[in-house]
C-alpha cells in the first residue's frame, strides 16, 4: 500500500474518531477539583450568591464593594485557618485575593451562599 493511502486512512480513522468523542462527551462540564481550594471555590460558583443584610442601607444600596465577585471567585485562595467549618450547619469561608489585597467572608449553605463581609 502507498503512503497516500496510509494517510488517507490514517486521517479518515482518526476524523471519525474525533467526531464520536465530541457527540458522546462534548456538552460536559469536567473540571478537576481535587484539592480543598478548588472544591469550596466550585461549591461556591454554583449556588447563588446572596449580601447580608448589613451590607445594604435602608436605600437597598450596597454599601461594601462587591464588584467582581464571580470573577473574585475564580482567582480566590481559601484561608482554612481562618474559616469556620461545622459538621451540621453552615461554613463560614475566609477568602482572600492577592491583587486586589481585599478578602470575604462567605457563609455556605445547601443551596445559598451569602457575603457576609468585605475588607
């Protein structure tokens, strides 16, 4: 057999071979969380995010800078020294960015997330 064809059959292999992973994994959302960080980060992405009740004024205007908080979430390290871990209630997650030098304080609930407190 003549290299052409080799490769013919070679790129014909592989095209079809491409086109069924992409049908059969295409739409997923496979991401790696294995290390603790990455866990809290994507459990906090997913839920919605709500302000406490100190961060709005009587106005319904937030008071603290929360501008960029998905995005926040994203490039955010997990102070575990600082948090609050409980086995039955709620977590309270200190995070902190470098860049921005600002930190938060989220509470994580089964399906809310809530700002706490922005420095």
């Amino acid at each position: 057999m003549r290299l052409g064809r080799k490769l013919l059959y070679y790129m014909l292999g592989v095209g079809l071979g491409v086109f069924m992973v992409y049908f059969m994994f295409g739409d997923r959302d496979i991401q790696c969380n294995y290390f603790p960080n990455d866990r809290v980060l994507y459990d906090l992405r997913k839920k919605e995010m709500r302000l406490a009740a100190d961060l709005i004024d009587e106005q319904g205007v937030v008071i603290a800078d929360t501008g960029g908080l998905s995005a926040s979430l994203e490039r955010a390290r997990v102070d575990f020294e600082k948090s609050r871990i409980d086995d039955q209630g709620c977590n309270v997650y200190f995070l902190k960015l470098k860049e921005m030098e600002k930190a938060f304080e989220i509470e994580n609930c089964d399906s809310i997330a809530t700002l706490l407190r922005v420095n």
